[in-house]
C-alpha cells in the first residue's frame, strides 16, 4: 500500500517572493507592505493550554491587543534579541505579583532581622 508523505522544502524558511499576498482593503500593495514583517501567513500550531489561557486572559482586558498579536510580539522581541520593557512589564499583571509576593518577603526578613537586633 502507497502512502502518501509530506514534502518538505529544503529551505524551511518562507521565500516572500513565491508569496504574491496583499493587505486586506488595499487593490494594489504600496512598497514594503508585502515584506515579511508585514505578511501574515496562517499556520497551524500546538502550543500548551496554559499558555493560550494565559494570553487570552490577557485578550480580554479593555483595551488589549489580541492574544495573537501579544504572542506575535513576545515572538518578534525574542527573535529580534529584544528585552521586554519596563513600560511592557510594568502592564503585566503577573510580573506584578511575583514582585509584590518578592517585597513582602523582603519586608517580613528585614523585620524580624530588626527584631532580632533590639533583645
């Protein structure tokens, strides 16, 4: 029995000049709109449910990107060797907390170190 198999490309990278795509709305693309950086390619992915929960719940907030926009943009900053801003964590809830739970173990050693010194 034949089975069928997958080609796969020997350049897994996406070639923008086989792509012959155009931004939504727009008849003809204006210079630079068809570059990667400016093309989505849909795609098909698994990735662990915590983590699509985690970026939805970030989705639902008023006035936040959509998840796939945030996880487009964590993926561009780690590609691109960039660090995360404070502006960005300063937003994130999360980064937040583990913060807060960092300070008030702080606080708690350096009061009873204070205790300590005073019998």
């Amino acid at each position: 029995m034949k089975t069928k198999t997958k080609r796969r490309s020997d350049d897994a990278v996406l070639d923008p000049k086989k792509f012959k795509r155009l931004p939504r709305g727009a008849f003809l693309a204006k210079a630079g709109e068809t570059e990667p950086r400016n093309t989505k390619v849909r795609i098909s992915i698994l990735i662990d449910a915590d983590v699509l929960n985690f970026f939805k719940e970030k989705a639902s907030k008023a006035g936040a990107l959509a998840y796939q926009t945030q996880m487009n943009q964590i993926l561009r900053s780690h590609m691109e060797g960039k660090e995360l801003g404070a502006t960005a964590l300063a937003q994130d809830d999360q980064f937040i907390r583990a913060v807060a739970k960092r300070v008030k173990q702080l606080s708690s050693k350096t009061a009873k170190e204070r205790v300590g010194l005073h019998r």
